[in-house]
C-alpha cells in the first residue's frame, strides 16, 4: 500500500516497544511520533493532526481505555489498541469505547503494520450518507445534489465519481487524464465540459472558482476549507 508519509503517534511506556515501532513503522514509510503516557500524548495531539494512533491500554496515569475515550469524543482518528493476549473482555471494552482494532502483546510489528494498512485503507472510503461541505455547497453523494444558494442541482454518475475522489484527497492536483479515467470520459474537451459544470454547482462564482480551481498545466485539485 502507497501510504505517503502517513503520520502515527505511538503511546507506550515501555521503551523497548515505542523504540522498535517507531524505527519498524518508519522503516516503511510512515512518520512516527512517540509519547510514553496519556499526557505527553495529549500535548502531541494539539501540535500535530495524526493518522492513526497505537495506544498500550495499561499506562501509569490515565489509561490506554480512558484516552481512547477522550480522544474519540473529540476526533475521528482511528485507534489501535495494545492489550495483553486473552483478555477478550479487555478488548471488548476497547472496541466499546470506540477502538477501531487491537493487537494482543506479545505480537508481531508485521500483523501491526497489515492492521494499520487495513484501518488507513477503510478510513480512505467515502461515506455516501455523510453530508459534505465546500464553502457553501452542501453535497450529498447519496441523492446524488448540490445544493447551494436555496437550489438544488442534481449530478451524474460521472461527476459523482471525480467528486468522491478529490474529497477524499482535497488538495491534489489531478491531471485532465486520470479524471477522465475516474469518470470514464475520453475527450479532454467533455473532461473541461465537466469540470466547469461541477463548478457552476459548486461555486459562488464559477467564472473565478475559489474551490475547484484549475492548476495550470497539471490539472485540476479541490481545496476544502
């Protein structure tokens, strides 16, 4: 899996296990950071925005359970739990609470990193229920419409699939090319075609796009605020 420099934060306060995830991890491409309990971790949180987060359940202080739950009343980022092999009720809890796995100590770095791969993966898919915001439109993939200014303009198929794509990566640039492939279009001409009427649903003034913006010479990308 391509996974672009994701960024992981590991919470242990065992030594030997935050050193070797974090050296393991960064050798295939990941960014680790690493705290050694609840607070330091927290601290980390306010700096850095992570991908996911690898969190030992037994900790001095505030535990791996009451983090999770701290976290995921606050935040969407997946959690992984540390937790000792067959205590069933110990990760029954965690998955409760709103863990998204957990991994059983003694365990292999291989099965973490296929787990993280899996939850990175399934966070990549979009949800057809969830509304979606760009500026003032509101999208929603589902009833396939955007409704922006008290109007409600509905969207093909094609023009559906672009949008699922740049929302789940808002800041790339995709070229004329593999939009046409998203969407299933050969002409460049109806690629532009399509681009300027998602435009003219999705902005205030689509003559001067503040969202879906052309990238000269490389195509188009959709900045979401």
């Amino acid at each position: 899996m391509e996974n672009k420099k994701l960024h992981i934060l590991v919470v242990d306060d065992d030594d030997r296990i935050r050193d070797l995830l974090k050296d393991y991890l960064s050798d295939n491409n990941y960014i680790v950071s690493t705290a050694e309990n609840a607070e330091e971790a927290k601290i980390k949180l306010e700096i850095f925005k992570f991908d996911i987060m690898i969190l030992d359940v037994m900790m001095p202080g505030q535990s791996g359970y009451e983090l999770t739950n701290e976290i995921k009343s606050k935040i969407e980022t997946p959690i992984i739990l540390l937790t000792a092999k067959g205590e069933v009720e110990s990760r029954i809890k965690g998955l409760e609470l709103g863990a998204d796995d957990y991994i059983g100590k003694p365990f292999e770095p291989k099965e973490l990193l296929l787990r993280i791969n899996n939850i990175i993966k399934n966070s990549r898919k979009i949800n057809l229920n969830k509304k979606y915001n760009v500026g003032r439109a509101k999208i929603d993939l589902n009833k396939m419409t955007i409704f922006l200014n008290e109007v409600e303009k509905k969207i093909n198929n094609s023009e559906k699939k672009v949008l699922i794509e740049m929302l789940l990566n808002p800041g790339k640039t995709y070229s004329r090319k593999k939009i046409g492939e998203i969407a299933g279009i050969n002409q460049q001409r109806s690629i532009d075609v399509m681009i300027t009427r998602l435009r003219q649903k999705l902005e205030q003034n689509p003559k001067n796009p503040k969202y879906l913006q052309t990238i000269r010479g490389s195509g188009y990308v959709l900045w979401i605020e």
